[in-house]
C-alpha cells in the first residue's frame, strides 16, 4: 500500500499535464502512486496519461467515457486509491520539489492526522507568483494535532481540495465526496475540517497553482458559475444531517456570503448582462 494516492484529473490541459505528472513522478519520495483521470479531454491529455502509465508502474490511467468535471474525476480517482493520503492536484498545477517528503514526516511528526492542510504558491498568467493566503495560519508553533474549534481561522482560507492531504479511511468513514459543478471544494473542504479529529498544518509551500488568465473552467464566464448556490446548498444541507455541527452555520454563512460576493464581482466569470442592471 503506497503512503500517498495523488490524483489528478485532466481536461483541456495538454500544454501543462506532463509537467504535472512529472512533478509527481519525479518527487524524492517515490512511496506513492500517481491517479491521473482523463475526463474526456478533446484534446492529447488522454495521450499523455497513458504514455506515462506506459512508463512508469506508479502511474494508474482512468479515461471517463464524457466529461463530467472536476468533482466526478476526483471521485473516480478516489475509487481506485489504496494509498495511506489522498493529495489532489490540477492538470495544469505542479508538486514543489521534496513535497511529498516535507508532507510524510509532517504526518509522522503529528500522529497521523485525518487533515494535513500545507502552503501553495499562485503562479498568474504575467509570471508573477505570490504565496497563498494561507501563509499566515499555518504556524507550527502550536500544538498538533488539533481539532478545528482550536483554530477555526482556518475556515477563513479559500476552500480548495488541492492544498491538503486526507487520511483515507477518514474520507471512507466519514463518506465525503465531491459533487458535480463548478466551485465544487466548499462543500468537500468545510465537511472535511469540521468532522476530522485531528488537523495539522505544514508551513511550507508544497503545490504551485496555476492562475491563468482564461480558458479554464473557474476562468470562464458562463451560466455554470451560478452552481455557487447548489454547493452551498449541498454543504448547509450537511450540517442539517448532522446536529452536533450546527455551531458552524454562523460562520459559514459569512464564508457563503464572502464567496458569492467573489463570484458575482469577478468581471470574467459571469456572462455578460447577468449581473441584472
């Protein structure tokens, strides 16, 4: 049983995948194996994918027969995990060097926790990088592991999948999935942290995510920006099916409010007139 499960799944970025998928082969821990998801890519991402399987025995190729989105090709992927972690990265994003090795002795230094949740880099469409937002909530200096009500400020970084690691048989348990649409990771992220029983962080800047300028789905003006509701929807209906978790629905409500704001101001996300007048 590898220690990680990396998965990554592809659509419409062959210009950026086998850089990618390098970045996980190439890694100084080589405990892991490598999910890459074709999710019915027009394009050579499918190629790519299976001429890396055909190189490497880590490397475990998935062709979705139509294109589904980011949420059903993670969960596909998921299906045919076995390692210890799930970590999830985009086609287009990269692994920084040693990460895996930084994310292993990080797990072992805190008892292997349910969340392990580390720094990324944003690389934007000029070249400019600039490190995440979650710079200044990942302090070690505390105790770890934790539970979320010892630091609930982690509820304030940007709801992504992909700058964490998941203890497997936590996501098993506790039944977390991602579901269809765009902004996808909120209703995965916020259930993610509040149920697990043990967090820990890693200062360190482990995953370089590519912004870029359009082209991608979260880029892309369009109608599906709207699917911002049903995941709301989908993530307060969570907390329904759990009571013990009510006390976080204030909060949430603000990340909600927060999040549609981002959305609806985003001059290339929204088509054209459907801001109202």
């Amino acid at each position: 049983m590898p220690r990680f499960s990396v998965i990554v799944p592809a659509y419409r970025v062959q210009a950026h995948l086998q850089e990618s998928l390098e970045s996980v082969l190439s890694q100084s821990y080589p405990d892991l194996e490598l999910i890459a998801v074709d999710d019915g890519s027009p394009d050579a991402c499918g190629a790519l994918i299976d001429e890396a399987a055909a190189r490497d025995p880590r490397v475990r190729a998935v062709h979705l027969p139509q294109n589904a989105g980011p949420g059903p090709a993670r969960n596909a992927g998921m299906e045919r995990a076995t390692g210890d972690y799930l970590v999830f990265l985009d086609g287009d994003d990269t692994l920084a060097p040693d990460a895996l090795l930084a994310l292993a002795g990080r797990l072992k230094e805190t008892d292997e926790p349910d969340v392990l949740v580390y720094g990324h880099a944003r690389t934007h469409w000029s070249g400019e990088t600039l490190r995440g937002p979650a710079a200044g909530q990942l302090t070690e200096c505390a105790p770890a592991p934790f539970r979320l009500a010892d630091r609930p400020a982690l509820l304030n970084l940007p709801p992504v999948a992909w700058d964490k690691a998941y203890r497997r048989d936590f996501v098993a348990r506790e039944g977390l999935r991602f579901p269809p649409g765009l902004h996808q990771d909120a209703p995965w992220t916020y259930p993610a942290l509040m149920t697990a029983e043990t967090i820990a962080t890693l200062d360190r800047v482990c995953v370089r995510h590519r912004q870029r300028r359009v082209g991608g789905l979260s880029r892309t003006a369009g109608e599906r920006h709207f699917d911002v509701f049903d995941q709301y929807d989908r993530l307060f209906a969570f907390l329904d099916e759990r009571p013990g978790l009510a006390h976080w629905r204030p909060v949430l409500f603000r990340r909600m409010v927060d999040h549609l704001a981002a959305v609806y101001t985003r001059r290339e996300a929204l088509p054209r007139g459907a801001r109202g007048p």
